[in-house]
C-alpha cells in the first residue's frame, strides 16, 4: 500500500467481507491471521508480552489490523461463526516476502546495518511453525474465541539474526552499528508521513528496528498443544534454500 486508506480497505473491509461470506456460507470456524503490530512494540524490554496485555497498535498498519480482529470477536460473541485470531511475528520461509529476500542479501554483502546495540529481542514466525498453529486454531474445541501468540519457541536478538543468516550464506560479517536514535528519527518519519496519508514500507520497518517486540507462546502451548519445530537456524537454511531453488541470487 502507498496510501494509509489502503491498509484499511484491505485489512478492515477486506476482512469484513470475508466474514460476511463465510457466515453467510454457514461455515463453522473463523481463523483470522493478524499481526505483531496491533499489540505494538515491548513496554518493558525483558517481559515477554501475552494475549493479556492491552493492545497498543503499532501506528496505522496496527490499528487496521486491531480493528479487523474486533470484527472477527464481534461476529463470534453475536453467535455468528466460531472465531479465532492467530498473531504470527516476522514471517521467514518458502514464498517470504520480497523485503526478507533484502535482508539476506544486506548480510550477504558483509556489512548490514544494527540500529542500536543488536540486543534486542525479535519474535520470529517460521512459516511451518505458522501452519502447524493454523491447524490447531482449527482442531481445537477450546480455541474459539481466543487470541494466541504463534511464533518460533523463543525470541532471538536481532545480531543473533544476522549472524545466523550470515553462517548459513557462508559470510563474515561487520555489522554498521548506527544510533538507536535512528530508528526514533525513522519513527518520526514514519508518523508524519502517515499524518500526511501516505504509506512507506521500508520506514515503517526501520522505524521498529531497535525494538522489542518479543511475546509469550505459552498460551497456544498450554491450549492448543503447539510445540514450534523449527528454529533460527534450520528455518534460515530453508528460506536461503528456497531463494536459491527460484533463482534469487545469494
């Protein structure tokens, strides 16, 4: 999206016309893939957040997402259909998206940069983990009406990222450590922008950079029986794996 208005018409109106339709279509189950963004970014570094905690959306991508979860909890408390809202993190794997690809060929040049010191912590969303989490939202009697964290076992530091990805590529890296006021400057430019109606990606996603966003997944452990089988390191030599198999050069 380029524009703010389209984050709504895709997440909110899109999701309510699916909603619609699968009511409609008299089905059973509703699972809703949100965001990190409508729970926001860590308020206490070392506390891992819950599906407790107040939401705090993340700016504009945020709240469209926040609000399009209240549509699937609304339908589910008026008995219309069975809801469910997974919240998967930073998405890795087979088919990720184009700016992931970016990330690994940052590294592969041996000097990306950490806004910051690189310790903080990112919970991550290997896509088989994120399926698995998708099949029981669907299985499991008692998911209906929950939220649940669906993420890799445990948060990784973001230097912990880049030096994995780079031992899987096979590459030293020296990290460009700049300010973590940069990704504060990124976040002004990012809100003003969005005051303004308009949409970037890549500030929106360096404006999180020096961030906490680290959850819980006991929740979906304990109520689903999710056990995530993929880590770090096996789910980036799949991703590269796979960006080699389609012709990304790395």
């Amino acid at each position: 999206p380029r524009r703010i208005q389209e984050l709504y018409d895709i997440n909110v109106k899109g999701t309510r016309n699916i909603l619609d339709a699968a009511i409609a279509a008299k089905a059973r189950r509703f699972i809703f893939v949100s965001s990190n963004s409508p729970a926001g970014l860590n308020d206490v570094p070392g506390r891992l957040m819950t599906e407790d905690d107040p939401p705090r959306p993340y700016l504009n991508y945020g709240l469209s997402k926040l609000q399009s979860e209240w549509l699937v909890n609304d339908a589910h408390r008026a008995g219309q259909i069975e809801g469910v809202i997974l919240r998967p993190c930073w998405f890795y794997g087979p088919n990720q998206p184009r700016r992931q690809t970016r990330f690994f060929t940052m590294i592969k040049k041996g000097n990306p940069i950490v806004i910051g010191r690189g310790d903080n912590l990112r919970s991550m969303s290997y896509v088989d983990n994120t399926v698995q989490g998708l099949l029981l939202a669907d299985a499991v009697e008692k998911a209906a009406g929950r939220t649940y964290w669906i993420t890799d076992r445990r948060p990784y530091s973001f230097i912990e990222i880049i030096n994995t990805v780079a031992k899987v590529l096979g590459v030293e890296v020296r990290p460009r450590y700049l300010p973590a006021f940069g990704s504060d400057v990124a976040r002004l430019v990012d809100s003003l922008l969005q005051m303004a109606g308009l949409y970037n990606q890549e500030i929106h996603v360096a404006g999180e950079l020096a961030a906490n966003i680290a959850v819980s997944i006991d929740a979906a452990r304990r109520d689903l029986g999710y056990d995530p089988e993929i880590e770090l390191e096996e789910g980036m030599r799949r991703s590269i794996a796979w960006c080699r198999e389609n012709g990304i050069p790395l």
